[in-house]
C-alpha cells in the first residue's frame, strides 16, 4: 500500500513551514530548502523567477544544483509546477550562472513556494533569488522575498538555517553556511560529502536474470545476508534512512522489485506470490541459502509470501505495514479510495501515457491482492516482527490479527508514526528491526 511517495514529497515542498515544524534527520542523496511566498495579490498575472548558481564537483560527476516552483491555493491544493529542470546548473566548474523560468499564477493562486536541491557531492552556491510579476506591458513588479540574497546575518532557530529559507530535512550527508566572497557579496553555500544515491549507485548495482525478467538490486555491507524490499511504486532508494545502519551489522541485499526502480517486468498481472517467487530465485543466483529478510508495506507482504512458499530461505522476517487481504476490515476507507481514483485515472490514461502503462499493474495489485486467509499463517514457522504505525494505514486490529496468527509472531506498534515510519523517524525503525534480529 505505498505508491504515494512522490506525491508526498511534492507536498512537504509546499506546505508551510509550520506544518513541519520537527525537522528530521535523513540520509539521502539530496538536500531541500524552500521559501513560501505569498502570491495572493498577484494572482491571475504572468511571474517570472530567477536565481544565481554554481557547482563546484570532479569532471564525471553528476552533481547538480536545481531551483523549481510550486503554486498552490487556500486549502493548500497543488495547482502547478515549473519544470524542474528548467533552472538546472548542471556545469560543474564552480562558476556563478544566472538562471531563470516562467509561469503564469493562476486566479486561485494564494502562495509559491520556492524550492531548491542540491544531488550528490561537491560544493554548492545559491544567491539573488528574486521573484517578479507581470506589471503591465513590458513592466515587472518585485515580490518580497526573505533574505533572497542571503545578506542576513542572522539564523532560522530550528535549523540554523539562513533567515527565510528551511530545509525540507536536515541531512548529515550535507553541510550549509553562509559564506562571503572576497567582494564583501554573501550566499548560500552548501557541502556534500558521503553522500550516495542509493538505487543508482554504481559501485554497488549488479543485475540477474532470474524467472524471464532482470533483476536490480545493490549489496552493502558484510555479515549475515539480509534481503531489503520496498514498497508499490518504490525503488532501493526508498531505504536511504536504512541501508547505512543496517550494513554496520548485516551484508544488505536491497533489490528493486519487478516492474519497479530499474528492474524490468514480463508479466502482465503483479502478485505478491510471484515477487516472492523472483526474491527466492535470486537468492539461489546469489548462492545464499538463507537471509534475514526486512519488507515495508509491499514489501511486508512479498516477505509473507516468502515465509509461506520458500520458508528455508528466511532466518527472520520483519514485516512494515504489511496486510493480508485488501478491503476496509484491512486498509483505511480513505486509502482504498485513493488507490481506486489512481486506477480509474492509470486505466483513462492507459492507451496514451506510458507512465500509466507502468503504474496501472500496481495500483490493480493494490486492490486485488494480497489473498492471504489468517489460517495461512500458521505454516509461517520464521519468527516474525510485525511492524506498524501507530497512526497507520493499515488498521491496528489487522496488524494484530497478522501477528497472532503466525506462531512465531509479535508486534510493535511504533508510537506518533504513519505507514511511512522508515522515512519519518528512520532511528526508531531501525532500532526495532536491529533489536529484533539480535542486533544491539
């Protein structure tokens, strides 16, 4: 039941600061920051943005720098975006270009929300936001930005952040200053170092052929095997709050499922079972008899599966946000209506949208499977943690019905958290995974 993390993460970028006032810390590849502006007034008119840049990384490397826009109204509904692209410093010789894109506000437009991102390692520079409006013909009004050009000396109290600007998380991966020029000029510079772009990592990738399809998947770590599965719509890249911690202790096998991140499909109808049936054979490709296996959300329910159909390749088995069959007595009433919308609109678009070709499989995998029965489970001989959030998705008597039924279960309900734990409080997650494998 997790297909909504780009929609997520296009929300967090625009919601108010307040509505994300307890900043995290994530491993990612990326770093966010973001300014919300109020464009209430100039709603309807034609707005034009534009922004300073540099990159400074090794000749190679795919280090960037991207600045994009987000409109939104009073209920905080989306209503557009700048291509992301469009304001992109892709060169990387550590020289200041301006950048600029352009947009229309829409009637209903109450604010804009500026966000920025830096990808992978080197030193970054951002300077002179300004934000104009169409002021009559040829003419442009300034919009007040909050420390557009940096020139305020003082912080953002939460983050240490510069005034005006607050990073979407915080991520150790990424250091940000305030930084002068010799000229007296001041900017943003930010950092990175260490960080890794978790499923397309080079270094670490490999791919099989197993069962008509290949397989992706990416190895960390020394120590017991220990298979990583995401979840609908996900990608290895999902787990970059777990893969550092869990390959201290564990060789990490984190895989891209069938028809997702970059591995491919050969079937026209998705099960569980048959992940399941491909997560075994590569297994036996890698020559490993047996892992630890740690599933979220689809990914709980392949493990399941695993446990059920390939029980003498599982040590043990923590499931995330798992369920065993999908209608209201399971899954909330508002998930089941969301995931429906998404089908009717992948099925309207199917014959034109290749997008839509990919993802109509998974949404129909949402609603149709999985088809576990509770009596099923007492086959499941693997000890099992069954891991939810308190303020899940997948309702709290389901989890403990799933728990109850295997005969070497338990649950842990993972307190203030939603279906999407490992990315909102990575630590906790990891605790109770490493605690239950035996991990201190």
């Amino acid at each position: 039941m997790k297909h909504f993390a780009l929609l997520l993460t296009l929300l967090a970028c625009y919601l108010p600061a307040a509505a994300q006032s307890k900043l995290k810390t994530q491993v990612s590849s990326l770093f966010y920051f973001r300014q919300r502006v109020d464009v209430q007034p100039y709603a309807g008119r034609a707005y034009r943005l534009s922004a300073r840049m540099k990159v400074d990384a090794p000749a190679g490397d795919s280090a960037d720098a991207n600045v994009f826009a987000v409109v939104f109204d009073k209920n905080k509904k989306f209503l557009s975006m700048s291509k992301p692209g469009q304001m992109r410093a892709k060169r990387r010789d550590g020289q200041w270009r301006t950048f600029s894109l352009s947009g229309t506000l829409p009637r209903t437009a109450v604010g804009l929300t500026l966000n920025a991102n830096v990808y992978l390692n080197g030193t970054f520079g951002y300077d002179d936001f300004k934000l104009e409006v169409a002021a009559g013909k040829g003419q442009w009004q300034a919009v007040p930005l909050l420390n557009g050009d940096f020139e305020a000396a003082r912080a953002d109290s939460a983050s240490g952040f510069p005034n005006g600007w607050r990073p979407l998380y915080l991520n150790e991966a990424f250091r940000f200053r305030t930084a002068q020029e010799p000229a007296g000029n001041h900017y943003l510079e930010l950092a990175g170092q260490g960080a890794v772009h978790y499923g397309k990592n080079a270094r670490a990738g490999h791919t099989v052929a197993v069962n008509g399809i290949k397989l992706y998947y990416e190895t960390y770590g020394t120590g017991e095997p220990l298979l990583l599965l995401h979840g609908n719509g996900q990608s290895i890249s999902a787990f970059n709050g777990q893969i550092p911690e869990l390959a201290k202790h564990y060789q990490v096998i984190a895989v891209d499922t069938r028809a997702q991140g970059q591995s491919t499909n050969g079937k026209p109808t998705l099960t569980y079972d048959l992940f399941a049936d491909d997560m075994s054979a590569l297994l036996t490709a890698l020559h490993i008899p047996a892992a630890h296996v740690v599933g979220w959300s689809d990914g709980g329910n392949t493990g399941l599966s695993m446990a059920l159909h390939h029980p003498q390749q599982v040590k043990k088995l923590v499931t995330m946000g798992a369920n065993l069959w999908a209608d209201s007595t399971a899954v909330t009433a508002a998930t089941l209506k969301e995931v429906r919308q998404g089908k009717a609109l992948t099925t309207l678009l199917y014959p034109v949208n290749q997008q839509a070709r990919k993802v109509r499989p998974l949404m129909v995998l949402l609603l149709d499977y999985p088809r576990m029965k509770a009596v099923d489970l007492a086959g499941v001989a693997v000890p099992t943690l069954v891991l939810a959030g308190e303020k899940d998705l997948i309702k709290e008597e389901h989890s403990r019905l799933i728990a109850r039924s295997l005969p070497h279960g338990q649950v842990q309900f993972l307190p203030g958290l939603t279906h999407y734990a490992p990315q909102e409080d990575p630590a906790v997650f990891n605790a109770a995974v490493l605690a239950f494998l035996g991990k201190p």
